[in-house]
C-alpha cells in the first residue's frame, strides 16, 4: 500500500495500547498470506530474545530483540504470533512461527485467523 490503512493501523495501534495477544487478523503482504495473532511490539521482541537465547548457534542474537525502545507515533509494523503463512492446505509452520510485518506493505486484510487443513 501507498499509504497504509488507517483502520488497519488503528487495531495495531490498540493491541500496543492495550498488550493484548488476543486480536487475530490475516493479511496478504509481498504475496504471502499469513494468518494468526497480533502481540505488542515489546511482547514480540521479549519472545524472539528467549528463543534466541535458548538456542546454542543463535543466542549472540538475542539482545538486539531487547534493545530497542518503542518509537513515538503510530505503529509502523503488525507482530504476529502463533502464526502461520498458508501455502495451499498447510500452514508453514505447524506449530505457529513469528512475523514482523510492515503495514505499509498489506496489500490486504481480514479480522480472524483463517484455518487450514493437512488433509
């Protein structure tokens, strides 16, 4: 998008305000469809930095996720947790993955998580 939506904006605003994990959405950004729940920035990166932490080849990487302060402004990215990108019948992956997603790049969106099927 050009310019990024201003409703779509508003509900990533809403979840930093309020630090719920509970919004789901799916978007189609770059092509991609991806589905699952919206986190507070701040949430989302602490999560990132205890995966990375936890891993023996990329813990180096963990306080870059730490350090940063929340810009002044509205958000600039939606962060998605226990999601999936949908390719077909699968979502990649199984158990929920996380994605930083800039708005400005959802060229489309819908409030919920879509399902899929293994099958």
């Amino acid at each position: 998008m050009s310019k990024p939506d201003e409703l779509l904006s508003a509900v990533a605003a809403l979840v930093e305000s309020g630090n719920s994990n509970q919004m789901s959405l799916t978007v189609v950004a770059g092509g991609a469809v991806i589905t699952g729940r919206l986190a507070p920035e701040s949430v989302w990166r602490q999560r990132v930095s205890e995966v990375l932490a936890d891993s023996d080849r990329l813990s180096e990487f963990a306080a870059v996720f730490t350090s940063t302060a929340r810009k002044e402004g509205p958000p600039t990215h939606l962060h998605f947790h226990v999601a999936r990108i949908l390719q077909g019948s699968v979502g990649i992956p199984e158990t929920g993955g996380m994605y930083r997603v800039a708005i400005e790049d959802v060229s489309a969106w819908t409030m919920g998580d879509f399902s899929y099927s293994d099958h």
